[in-house]
C-alpha cells in the first residue's frame, strides 16, 4: 500500500476526484476507469493484490462466449478488452478459465445451490441457471451476476434467504460503482464514497451489498 508516500504527493496526479464524473467527448467513461485504475494500482504498488492491466484479446472472449453459450453484456467485453484489471477494491472474475476465479454459471461457481434449492419450484431454479458470475466480491462466496438473457445484474447472498437480489440494470452501472469504491479508498473516504453510492443507487441496496 501507499506506505512510505508523501501525503503531499497523494492522491497520484491524474486520479480523478471522488464524485460521479460527467462523461463528455473530450471525458469519456473509458478515460475515468483508466485513470481510476491507475491510480488505484499506485495505492497498492508492490502489494500482492496490486491492479495490473491485463487486456484480454478478442479471440478469448469469443471463447468464454462459446463455453458460456450466451454473449457477455457488450460494457463487460469492453472492460476486459481495453482493460482487464481483476484486483480493485472487489475482485472482478476472470476471462481465462483457468488460474484467477473464472467467469461462469453461477451453479459451477456455487454447486451448493442445488441442494439449497431442492424444495423450490422449477421456475426459481431455471433463474439460478441463468446467472453468469463476473464479480468474486472479497473472495466469501458472495457474487455479483448477470443474468444471460436480460444483463441485469443480481448480487448472490448465499447466507440470506433470497439469495438473489436485483442490483443494477447493466453491468457498466456496477462498474461505475466499483470505480467510486476504488475512489474512496484512494482519497481514504469512505463516508464519502458511501454517500455517493447512496445518492445514485438507495441506501437499501448499498447497505445489502457493504454491511
């Protein structure tokens, strides 16, 4: 981490304020994750966990798609494209099916499930099966999906008895969010980065998801 900074240097120069940017031509919604994820990468250099740009061509995403047999929402092709950092202040899942937890059905990533379903009806199970795991959380079995046929993102909770909860109507809304999570932790705010988080999405959700 940030040990050993000058306060005065910190944050790094290029990273971007703590607040909700406004996307413009000349600002766009690329431009503040990768400063976002540089400046997060600055926050942890030399530590384990450190993000590190890892672009992810083409010819692999096809492949996820065709072991998916769905297509991956178009804003989370495009991160793992231009991006592909898995280590931000949650862990995103990876391309690859092998080393880092891989993005997959939701049943593979949580067998458990079935078991945990065997008395409900079909029609609550054939939504299981639908969801796609592409977020890890912080490694405790919680998960954040998208559903393959709608996009919408749901968080899994294996320890409530939902289990699935509505989150976001689009991947790009949940990364917008992690990247105001990197920003709190940048700027050590996280009152702040609460109150956005908040501010956009209701403090229903944002308490079901970070307390």
């Amino acid at each position: 981490m940030k040990d050993g900074i000058n306060t005065d240097d910190w944050p790094p120069s290029g990273c971007p304020v703590l607040n909700w940017p406004v996307l413009s031509a000349t600002y766009t919604r690329s431009d503040w994750y990768r400063a976002v994820i540089t400046a997060y990468a600055a926050l942890w250099e030399g530590h384990v966990s450190q993000a590190s740009f890892a672009p992810v061509s083409e010819a692999d995403l096809l492949d996820l798609e065709a072991r998916l047999s769905c297509t991956l929402p178009s804003e989370l092709k495009a991160y793992h494209r231009e991006f592909g950092a898995l280590s931000l202040a949650e862990k995103l899942c990876s391309v690859s099916p092998v080393g880092d937890t891989p993005i997959q059905p939701l049943l593979e990533a949580y067998p458990g499930i079935v078991d945990m379903l065997e008395h409900e009806d079909e029609q609550v199970m054939e939504q299981f099966e639908d969801m796609i795991v592409f977020g890890d959380y912080l490694g405790n079995g919680n998960m954040f999906c998208f559903d393959r046929e709608s996009g919408n993102v749901f968080y899994f909770d294996h320890d409530d008895g939902s289990m699935l909860t509505h989150f976001f109507t689009s991947v790009e809304e949940y990364l917008d969010a992690l990247m105001i999570r990197c920003l709190a932790e940048i700027h050590e705010d996280e009152d702040a980065g609460l109150d956005l988080l908040v501010q956009r999405h209701g403090s229903e959700l944002v308490r079901k998801w970070l307390y």
